[in-house]
C-alpha cells in the first residue's frame, strides 16, 4: 500500500479532534519514511482543529486530543480566533442590513436631455419613515441612490421622489 493510500482517508472526513490526532500520529510515523507526505498530513491536521473550533459551538475547553500536540493546540487556538471574528462580521452584516432602507418603489428611467444620463425616482422604507431618493446614471453605468430626509407618508414620498427626477439637471 502506498503512503497517499494510506492519508487519503484524512482528507475526505469532516474534521474532528479524532481525525486531527490521527492525522498528526500518522505524520509522526512517516516523518522519516515519507516526510513531504508527513509534512502535508502534519499541516492537514492542523487545518482539522483550525476547522472543528470554527464550527464547534462550545470553544471555551480545548478537546483533550488536541491538547497533548502543540500544533493542534495551536490549530485550534486559532480557529476559535476565526469563528470569533467571523461572528462579529455576520453581527455587523446583520446590523448594516437593519439599517439599511429597503427599496419599496421604483419609477421608470428617463432619459436626461443630453442623451448621456439616466435617473431613476425610487422610494427606500426603513424605521425612521419613506425615503424619496434618486438614481444617477452616466452612459448607462451602474449607480448609487441618493436619498433625501425621511417622510412618514408613501404617497408624499413618491410625489417627492418623482419631483427630483424632474428637476435634476446634468
């Protein structure tokens, strides 16, 4: 049997802390016949624990399989390090997300007299009221909406917004 026969299994399982130690045994064991192979299975292990702390839900105690071999410890170290920050990009996903107004109406886009800019009149809701904004485009490039201050009635936001797209000029 060849040694990647014998690793390959490694590579598929979903990582754990059995797998990990596994893995990191068997490189120990081949670090002096096979040691590239050793130092791939070596480095794999540590990706284990790296990926069992981002997605185990408990990462206060570190799995006593891991704790034995620095370099798991410091894998899975690491991966709680990860999931931390990932965490704290998803809350702030999930805050600019309720902060954001949501696009609730949209007029037509109408070309602007100098045949080189679009606009568009739209309305975005959040929890401060409706927003009449504005879209802008140059030679029909993507753009941002503009808003301008809140209003609590739709209709006077629509009214609102469509006045600007009449009154914007190039």
């Amino acid at each position: 049997m060849k040694p990647v026969e014998i690793i390959a299994p490694f590579f598929r399982n979903d990582p754990t802390p059995l797998g990990a130690r596994a893995a990191y045994t068997l490189s120990i064991v081949l670090e002096k016949l096979e040691p590239e192979i050793a130092i791939e299975l070596r480095n794999h292990a540590q990706d284990m624990a790296v990926e069992y702390a981002r997605r185990t839900p408990s990462k206060k105690q570190m799995p006593k399989l891991f704790a034995d071999y620095e370099w798991l410890a410091k894998g899975f170290l690491f991966g709680c390090e990860l999931a931390e920050i990932d965490s704290e990009a998803e809350d702030a996903e999930d805050s600019e997300e309720d902060s954001c107004p949501q696009v609730v109406w949209q007029g037509e886009w109408r070309m602007s007299d100098d045949g080189m800019h679009e606009t568009c009149a739209i309305v975005a809701e959040s929890c401060d009221g409706f927003f009449p904004g504005l879209q802008v485009s140059y030679l029909g490039g993507d753009c941002e909406p503009r808003y301008g201050a809140a209003v609590q009635v739709f209709k006077e936001a629509i009214a609102l917004a469509k006045d600007a797209q009449w009154d914007w000029e190039p």
